[in-house]
C-alpha cells in the first residue's frame, strides 16, 4: 500500500485511517507517517456496524474522497455502505480466498455477495479474476492490475546471512532451500515436508521455513516424525527476509491456492530460481522451465523432482534467477502499478456524472478502504485468520483510511 502511495504523488495524495483491532494497526500507521502519510486510527469496528459506518462516512466527507476502495470482506461490506449514502463510487481489491475454516469460509461468501455490488473490481491476477467472474461479479467491472514490489531492497547476497543460515543446523549443508509464508494449511508446507524426505537423502541440503501460523507445531510433528530434525528447520517470523531471501539457492512455494505471492516476486527480485504450484497467480510470474518451474498442488515427489534438478546445476539456478529478476524489474513495479490504478480512477471520472467524484474533480480525491494479506512478515496475531484491513483516502493531493477484519 505504502509503495503505490508513494509512486501515485505527485498527481494523488494518500491519508490512512485504520480500525484499531486492539492496537494491531499502529505498525502500519507509524511506518506510514515514517514515510510522510498522514494516519490516523478509526474509533469503531465492529460489532458496531452503524458507528463504524457513520465514522467512514465522516472522513469520506472531510476528505473530499472521489472513490472508495476497498480490500476484504469487511471493508467491503462497511465500506460499501459508507460510501453509497455519501454517493461515492466505491471499487473493491480482490487479492484471493483460502476458504481455511468455516468462519473465514462465511466470511469469504460475504465477500463474493459484496462483489457484485461494486462498482469495480481490481484483482491482483489473471486467476483471481476468473473466481470473481464465477462469484457473480459481471466482466465489465473487473480490472487486473498485479502486485508491485520495489526490487532495488533486493541486492547481492550478504555472506554474514547465509553464514547464519547454515548455522541454523547441527551440521552446516552446502545448499538451503528457502520457504516462506503462513503456517496454516491453505500454504502446503506440509507436501513440501514430504518432498524434503526425498531430496534430504542423497544431498547436503537444508531447508528452513521462515513464518508462523497455527500449523506449527503440527509441522514440527511432521518433522520430526520424517526424520528431519537436522536438515528442515522453522525459522519463525522475520520481519527482515528481503536480508534473507538472496542468501538462498533456491525458493519453493507449494500453496494449494493464491492471489499472486508477493513473496514469489520478491525471490525473483533477488535472482533466486523458484519452485512453486501452478494455481491462482503463480504462472502469471512463473514462466515455467525459464524462471523455475511449475508443478501440480499437493504432488510431492513432482516437488521434490523439481527442486533436485535445480540443486544439481548451480548454472540453470542461476540462470533461471536471474531470468525471474528481469521480469519482476519489467512487469511488477510500482511505477506500472500505479499508472494502472491512475487509468482506472480517471477512467470512472466519466461514468458516475452525478457522483461526489464529478464535485471534486478539480482535486481529484481517491478514499481507498483496503487491507492487507496474510503475510510472513507479521506477528502471529495479524497472521491469524481474519487479514487486516488498511483503509486509504488517495486524492489529489489525497487521503486514506485502512482497517483490520
């Protein structure tokens, strides 16, 4: 959020405003000011629903907001009807669904509900627009504009992280497997487990699982039980793997389903060759047998096939990263991103001639209710299910909102 904030000044402004969710949102707010954001914290959530769309409806009007978007089921849903009694047209950002228990499954079928009563729909890749179109949600309104990292935070490996890499086990391995993510099912750690009792045998390999989630000890278990207590290590939460990720040889995302992986793309942006499952987005940044490869969710031994053709040509791994990182630098940048939004805004100028949009046109401001994604990055307790929602004010010269589900 804060990238695609900073690459949309000079022509937007973005202001954040958070639901509190017992303080989770201060990180968010502070880094925000850090950078030069105004943000400031919402005093409703829910259950009070009227209170919360009332204090929207507030800062919709302070604002001076063209647009509302919106990321998440409860953004969504309060979202939604803040900016319809202030006449605001509002756009949603669909990132994906992980359908992992039953609240979160109730939760994401609210969601789909709210989609169609969008006026747009941003998704983050091809493969999250197909789910929204089968949600209900008319092709019309649906826009992809993809995930953007800033790669130049990904620079030559520091030999200082790899030297605790590999003292992260009793005896150093030659190579390390990275993986990262939340530890909960929809993330498939435990196939990659089961390919690392493949891989392991014959090689002087490692792996470690940087993140947390309720799979860990459960995972442990499973480590343990494999035999691979020496050679798979969980790394815990980092809120620093852009040190991390050159260091690695090779980097392995086995979801069962996503959006678009940030992380994918940040491996690539350290010229790290991935293997990763072909679902959601993945073959979106994954060109398959040129950057990494691509296999089947759930195929362990395809998994692990994989990874030991990459081990075993330091050369192709090489290659194959360096591919990765040319096109992160060419097809996911916050320049790119930010004039795919900047389209999109201005394209909606013409279509609501009635709209608060129309009134303050000559400001051009954008409120942007959104949230973020289930990430290793965060602490355990925004790492739980239920992703938090940040909710941004662009205008021109704009402003913000952002909340916590």
């Amino acid at each position: 959020m804060l990238g695609l904030a900073q690459h949309l000044v000079p022509a937007y402004r973005s202001v954040f405003l958070s639901f509190s969710e017992g303080g989770c949102c201060q990180a968010f707010l502070h880094e925000g000011r850090r950078q030069g954001f105004d943000g400031w914290e919402l005093s409703n959530d829910t259950p009070r629903w009227a209170a919360a769309i009332h204090e929207i409806r507030g800062w919709l009007r302070e604002t001076q907001a063209g647009v509302l978007c919106c990321h998440g089921y409860k953004a969504n849903l309060l979202g939604r009807w803040a900016a319809r009694r202030e006449n605001v047209p509002v756009v949603a950002v669909s990132r994906g669904w992980t359908g992992e228990d039953f609240k979160v499954r109730f939760y994401e079928a609210i969601d789909r509900l709210f989609l169609r009563r969008m006026d747009q729909v941003i998704c983050v890749s091809q493969g999250q627009r197909a789910k929204v179109i089968r949600a209900g949600v008319p092709a019309s309104k649906v826009t992809v504009i993809h995930n953007a990292i800033d790669a130049s935070r990904f620079t030559r490996p520091n030999p200082a992280y790899r030297d605790q890499l590999r003292r992260l086990f009793p005896k150093p391995p030659a190579r390390i497997v990275g993986a990262a993510g939340r530890l909960s099912p929809e993330k498939g750690f435990s196939v990659l487990i089961e390919a690392a009792r493949e891989v392991v045998g014959p090689s002087s390999v490692g792996f470690v699982l940087f993140g947390d989630g309720p799979l860990r000890d459960t995972l442990q278990r499973q480590i343990n039980d494999a035999g691979l207590q020496s050679s798979f290590v969980l790394g815990g939460f980092r809120n620093d793997l852009d040190c991390w990720l050159p260091s690695f040889d090779l980097f392995v995302a086995p979801s069962f389903t996503e959006g678009l992986p940030n992380v994918i793309l940040e491996a690539f942006a350290a010229a790290v060759p991935v293997v990763a499952t072909a679902v959601g987005g993945t073959p979106e940044i994954v060109d398959d047998e040129v950057s990494g490869y691509l296999v089947p969710p759930g195929d362990a031994q395809a998994l692990a096939n994989r990874i030991q053709v990459l081990l075993n040509s330091e050369e192709q791994a090489r290659t194959m990263g360096q591919r990765g990182r040319q096109r992160v630098l060419q097809n996911f940048t916050f320049e790119s991103q930010a004039a795919a939004y900047r389209r999109l805004f201005e394209g909606m100028l013409t279509s609501f001639p009635n709209s608060v949009w129309e009134r303050a046109s000559s400001k051009r401001r954008f409120a942007n209710l959104t949230g973020h994604m289930n990430n290793h990055r965060r602490k355990e307790e925004t790492e739980l299910p239920g992703p938090v929602f940040p909710n941004q004010v662009w205008e021109r010269e704009g402003n913000a909102l952002e909340g916590h589900e």
